[in-house]
C-alpha cells in the first residue's frame, strides 16, 4: 500500500489494546481510510499521560498517526465518542466484543473498507440505545459484514442447484454458503435443516434497513435458530470458534439462572475477561 502521508490524521475504533514496555500499549484500530493499523500510544498507561484515558476499548478517537518502520506511533489521540452504555452495561459489553472480533477476523492489516468501518461505528451506537433487541441488532450487523468481505449467503436460490426456492421449509449448507432446497439436500454436505419462518427472516434482515428491521418481535427459539445458523457458517468461513460467542452465552445462562430466582453467580470472572 502506498504511503504519501508520513503523518496524517483520522478517526479510528480501538479493536484491541495490550500493555507494551513499561508506559505504554499496543493498539489495534480500525480506521475508514487507512483499514486495519496497528500502533504504539506512548505514555498512555502514566497517569499524566497526553494519551491516557483516550484510547479505551471500543470507542472513536481521532488520532494522529506517524508511520514507523515496524509499528505506527500515536503522536496525539482525542476521544470523540465513548460509547459510554458498553462499558455501563455488562451484555452490551459483551455484545461489542462480538463485533469486534468478527471484523477483527474478517479484516487484514491495511485493507481499506470503508463500508465495513461505517457498519462498525454505527453498530457500536446502536448498542447503546435504550431499548434494543441486541441478538437481534447483531444478527443483521452479521448478514451486512458477511456481505461487506464478500461471504454473502444466497438465500434466495438452492447454493447447490441455483433454483429458486420455494415457500416451505429448507436446509442449510455451511459448506455451499446458503440455503439448500430438499432435493439437493440428499447430495450435500454439512447440511441442517432450516424452518421457512427462520429463513423468512433471515432475507429480511438481509435486504432491508436497520430502521425497518428494528421493530421486529423475535420469539426465543427464532432468536436461537437464527443465532446457530449464522454462527455455524461464521465458524465455517473463518474456521475458528469466536472466544466472545461463549463469553455471551455464559452471559446468557446467568440471566436465565437470576430469572428463576436462584442466586446470582458473580460476574466478576466476566469483568476480567472483558
């Protein structure tokens, strides 16, 4: 990638931050003209500090970046947007971890796309928002990154014979990336099968807007059907289990232990691994 500017500025999402020297932390960020960087905030664990308290995990910072020979250097860095509820609130911090990861995974180190850090920064506010269907909002942020890096499952056509499918219940191919009507669900592999009302769904996430979508009422056991088979193709295409899917799901249980009036579990143990 060329590299005319030897300083420039831009806005960048902390991805990733770890301790680094006696002072300072490495940081992976995710910007929406530069892609993917990696780059040292020196100072930024000193109390005084001029980076100290504004490079946390999943927010906005403007940032001026030096080019290094091997790691890029924050000279200054201004927090724009906290994102304060995902620090507040322990789901919704558990939830911006997912997300985080995902585009951790499906980015490269200085691939630009644009596209991909706009869904970011908007998906992250969205997070915050009073009263939001979180599985919900991350299963569509899902669908529009899977279409974003190119892994788009075809919900409209058997992945195996190209036909058009029709109005009843199907089968999902991890392996041919979308859905597989009866017929072709004899030949193929890595096969499950999918309700008509799962897939129903799922096209509507996948062609309409977020504002659109939002006021969806989601039963429990769509949520969860819904969940299994985007995250089972997310294994697939990136042949590795995300650590903050389970983080979730532990979540998830202690929810439903508090519900039936058992003691809660501390959370403490989550707060470390955040």
């Amino acid at each position: 990638m060329p590299r005319p500017e030897r300083i420039f500025r831009t806005d960048a999402i902390i991805l990733r931050r770890q301790d680094f020297g006696e002072a300072d932390r490495l940081l992976t960020v995710f910007t929406p003209h530069h892609g993917k960087l990696k780059a040292i905030a020196k100072g930024s664990r000193k109390p005084a500090g001029r980076t100290t308290g504004h490079v946390e995990l999943y927010t906005r910072v403007r940032m001026m970046i030096s080019y290094g020979r091997e790691l890029h250097v924050v000279s200054q860095a201004e927090l724009s947007e906290p994102y304060l509820a995902l620090r507040e609130d322990l789901e919704r911090g558990a939830y911006a971890s997912y997300v985080v990861e995902l585009l951790d995974h499906f980015s490269e180190i200085e691939e630009v796309n644009t596209a991909l850090y706009n869904l970011l920064d908007v998906t992250l506010a969205r997070l915050c928002e009073p009263k939001v269907d979180l599985r919900l909002l991350v299963r569509f942020y899902e669908l529009k990154a899977l279409e974003l890096v190119g892994f788009q499952p075809a919900l409209f056509n058997c992945a195996i014979g190209q036909e058009k499918i029709e109005a009843q219940d199907q089968f999902f191919s991890v392996q041919e990336g979308g859905v597989v009507c009866p017929l072709h669900a004899r030949s193929g592999k890595f096969i499950s099968p999918m309700s008509l009302t799962t897939l129903k769904t799922l096209r509507y996430l996948q062609t309409r807007d977020y504002d659109v979508i939002k006021v969806l009422r989601v039963d429990d056991m769509l949520h969860l059907e819904l969940e299994r088979t985007l995250q089972n193709y997310i294994v697939h295409v990136l042949e590795r289990r995300l650590k903050s899917v389970d983080f979730i799901r532990r979540l998830r249980r202690l929810a439903q232990t508090d519900q039936v009036g058992q003691e809660p579990t501390d959370t403490a143990e989550f707060e470390e691994k955040r």
